[in-house]
C-alpha cells in the first residue's frame, strides 16, 4: 500500500485548485502525481470531504511489524510451530492471534509447511574426504571398482517410528542444510563424525 497524503496537503491542494490552479501547477506545488491530486479534488467534489471512507472489513490482527518478526523467527529456525508462536505472542503482547493466522501470515510470505528432506548425516570433516575421495579416484577404470567391497549400516524402527516434525520452508529451498532431517540420530552422528567407522580416506 503506498503512503497516504496526510489532511495537510490534502487543504493544501483543494485551496490551489480553488485558486484555480491547473493540475500541471499543484503538481509541481505540493510534489505529488498527477493521479493522487485528481482524485482527491474528484473525492472532495462528489463527497465534500477530504476525509478517507472507513474501511470495510476486520482490521487485520498482526502489524507489519509483528508479521517479519514472525518470518524472520521461522527464518532462524524452521521448525517452530504456529501453536507455539501464537502463544509467544500472547505472552510478550498480550494480543490473542489464533495459529490460523500465524499460517495465513507465513503463506503470504512465501512460507508453507513442509515435511522435510531425509538426507545422510554427514559431518563436515566427512564432507571433505568424500570429495577428496571422489576426485582422486575419478578417472579410474571400471575394473578397479571391481575389486571394491562397500559396507554400509543402516538403524531401523518398526513399531512406533517417530515422523519428523514439519518445516517452514519457501519454493527451492527443500534441500538447505536447515531445512532437512538427518536419517540418524544425534548420538549416532557423533560416533560417526568420531574415531570409529573409519576408512584410511573415507569415513563410511
């Protein structure tokens, strides 16, 4: 919404054009465009007032403000509940805003929940002698994998596996580092960044 010309310059331009100034002369006068002023003197002569109408509608609960408050906490950590940042708001404000709302508000930024990515948990000391892995051993012959045994462990849940809690992400961002889960838990991501499964080169 642009910025509303204030009743000052309202009276400023309905006493120009009561003077009989052209809209060319009040534009360059009081610096606003040509449309703005035309409508004004259009308002003022069907309506005999400066005055905006009331707006029709609930006024909205949350201010600009509150909004990239609560875009910016979703931002910084995407797993916060729109429960819980309703209830974060009534404590710190004193304003009842319903979890609907918290939602509406996030949508219309581009935020929506989302399950997130599963993805390997890889420590970044991992990270770097996989690719150093891969790159010294890149131009090999098919044959040299041949004589290569590959392991792998992998830990499994039947009853009662626990889904992961939902995500506030935008388009594109499925794969950022904080908007996936790791396919292990914290305990284990700690033995494996650790002295144990190790490779010569290449942790496992």
């Amino acid at each position: 919404m642009g910025k509303q010309t204030t009743n000052e310059t309202r009276k400023i331009i309905l006493d120009l054009h009561k003077e009989k100034k052209s809209l060319r002369e009040i534009v360059k006068i009081v610096r606003r465009n040509h449309c703005t002023i035309k409508k004004i003197i259009d308002k003022y002569t069907t309506r005999h007032t400066i005055e905006n109408l009331p707006r029709s509608g609930r006024p909205k609960k949350l201010t600009d403000s509150e909004v990239r408050t609560i875009v910016r906490e979703v931002r910084n950590n995407p797993v916060s509940s729109a429960v819980n940042i309703s209830k974060k708001i009534a404590e710190t404000s004193g304003k009842s805003v319903s979890a609907s709302t918290i939602r509406r508000a996030l949508h219309k930024n581009g935020l929506h929940g989302r399950v997130p990515r599963k993805k390997p948990y890889i420590s970044k000391a991992n990270q770097k002698k996989r690719i150093k892995f891969a790159r010294k051993y890149q131009n090999e012959a098919p044959h040299f994998w041949e004589n290569i045994l590959y392991s792998d462990e992998s830990k499994f849940k039947i009853f009662g596996a626990k889904k992961p809690p939902k995500i506030w992400r935008a388009k594109n961002e499925a794969f950022l580092d904080k908007c996936v889960t790791s396919t292990i838990s914290t305990v284990e991501a700690q033995l494996w960044s650790g002295d144990v499964w190790r490779h010569p080169e290449l942790e496992i």
